[in-house]
C-alpha cells in the first residue's frame, strides 16, 4: 500500500474509463465540489496520522494543531464521493461463496435494527420480495455499481471502491433491506444519490460492526489475527491515506462536531 | 470491461450467520425510523 501513489488507491484508475456524461451524476459531482471546505480540504491533505482512539475517533496533526476527526463520518463521505466521482468504474470484491439474499433479508428482520413487528406480516414474506424487487434491479446494479446478483437472488460481488478495503461484511443484511427501503428508485438522480450514500453508510468505518478482532480487509475471524491486518492498520493506512487524496470535505464538517480542534501549539505555550 | 478489476474475498454464509448471531449491536448507533413500513 505505502508503494502506491495515492491518485492510484481506487479501483475506477485503469487505463481506460467509461467517461459518464449522464446529467444526473455530474449535478451530483458539482454538488460535491460546491459544498467542499478548502481549509478542511488542506488539513486533510497535510495531516500526520497520531492514532486511533476507537473504529469511530482518529487523532490526527496539521501544523501546530491536533484534531479529533469523526472517523465514521469523514469514511461515509469518502466513499460517498468515491461511488459518485468513480461512477460505473468500480473494480469487484468477488464473493468465494454467493450469499443469499433471502438468507441476508431474513437476518435484517431478525434484527432490531429494521423495526419489524407482526403487524408487517411474516418475514418471509418480505424477504422474498426483497430479493424479487431487488433482481429486478440486478442489471443497474451490476453496470453502475458493480454490485452483482445472480439469477438465483444471490449476492456475488460487491464494488471495490479502494484497494485494501472490504466493508464490515455484518453490515451487510441491514444494508440489503435498507437498498429496497431507503432508495428512491422512482427519479434517476435521487436513485444515484441515495443509492450511493447508503453504500457510503455500509463501507464506513463503524463502530457497531468493528470490534477488536476486525480487519476491514476482508478476513474471516478464523484467520489468525497474526496473518491479517488489524482494522487500526487499515483506518490508518488505507483509509486516512484516502482522506489525503481523495476527499472533499463539506463545510458542515467544521461546524457539527466531525472535525473538532484539541490543542494548538503556541497556546499550549502559554499555559 | 476487461479493465475491471476482481479480488476475491473469502465469505461463507454458514459462518456468517453464526457470526451475525454472535455479534452484539450498538443500540445507541440505532436508527430510530422504522425501516419496514417503507417496504
């Protein structure tokens, strides 16, 4: 990873791209571009890693300032801008063994998370239209966002939005039941935004599906730890290097607690 | 596009579901709308 060049970390840098000129993604990318905060933006780009202090807080340096950045927030708009600047230029994360839908749909609805009562009806019921509304999606999904399902409803490739990241796979049943209910399929440019941002959402570093003996780099649990990275290697050298190179910041980072300021150093001499 | 770029991940649903059932949720990081009555 360190040999890389950072403009090469995502998986859209082949030689040839498919150049998109639909409307809808390129009001998407001037939207990026108009919200982004210049200062955060060469904060980002200047930063000397300190350390992680959990999956969903960072310590990081910029001149004589030390930061606390929101982790969890800066990777969801990562990977948000990553899914709309690289649009249908994704590399694939192969999946060895396809995953049910249907298996994946059930786990959602038996999990809190999704709000389900008897008064929904029974979850195979529900299930099963997830799978059926979501194959009928498969061909989209697969063409823009490599994200790949085959005719028997399974999950077998998810997209590869930088080299060395896999998302926090126990994500991955909410985020299956939240494409049929949080997307707006209806209106083209809604469709690519929403889309995007609840794939942003299961990528991001959480703190909820990273604990101890994660990896985010796609290693079962029953790997040995020694063979595999631990996800404070990943955060901090997949992860904050893509923040360098690859992220706009919005201006609301500054205000709303993602980037806090702790300390400066010539005030430090003061005390 | 032959350009694309693939790497395997190894994944077996057997043993992600005994994980997913392991795994304890963070109840503070809920979303607190009600997911199916969307469906």
């Amino acid at each position: 990873v360190e040999g890389d060049s950072q403009k090469e970390m995502t998986a859209a840098c082949t030689p040839r791209r498919r150049i998109i000129n639909l409307t809808s993604v390129l009001s998407l990318r001037e939207e990026i571009n108009a919200r982004g905060h210049e200062t955060l933006r060469e904060m980002l780009h200047g930063h000397s890693f300190v350390g992680c202090v959990s999956p969903q807080w960072a310590l990081a340096q910029h001149q004589t300032k030390l930061y606390l950045l929101n982790t969890t927030r800066l990777s969801e708009e990562l990977f948000y801008q990553i899914l709309i600047y690289d649009f249908a230029n994704f590399g694939v994360l192969r999946l060895s063994e396809p995953a049910p839908l249907f298996d994946l749909a059930m786990l959602a609805l038996d999990s809190p998370e999704s709000g389900w009562t008897e008064e929904d009806g029974p979850k195979e019921g529900l299930a099963e239209y997830i799978v059926e509304f979501l194959k009928k999606k498969a061909e989209m999904l697969a063409d823009y966002f490599s994200l790949e399902i085959d005719e028997e409803g399974s999950l077998i490739g998810l997209p590869l939005l930088i080299d060395n990241y896999v998302p926090p796979l126990e994500g991955l049943p909410i985020f299956i039941l939240r494409l049929a209910t949080e997307v707006n399929w209806d209106e083209e440019k809604e469709c690519f935004e929403t889309l995007s941002k609840e794939c942003a959402t299961f990528y991001s570093v959480r703190k909820q599906y990273v604990c101890e003996d994660s990896t985010l780099s796609g290693q079962q649990s029953d790997v040995p730890a020694s063979s595999a990275n631990p996800w404070k290697w990943t955060v901090e050298h997949v992860v904050y290097k893509a923040f360098r190179s690859h992220l706009l910041p919005p201006e609301h980072f500054s205000e709303d607690g993602t980037v806090l300021q702790l300390a400066n150093l010539p005030d430090l001499y003061k005390v | 596009n032959q350009n694309v770029k693939i790497v395997q991940i190894p994944f077996s649903m057997e043993n992600f579901k005994k994980n997913f059932e392991k795994h304890k949720f963070d109840l503070e990081q809920k979303d607190e709308f009600c997911l199916i009555h969307n469906l």
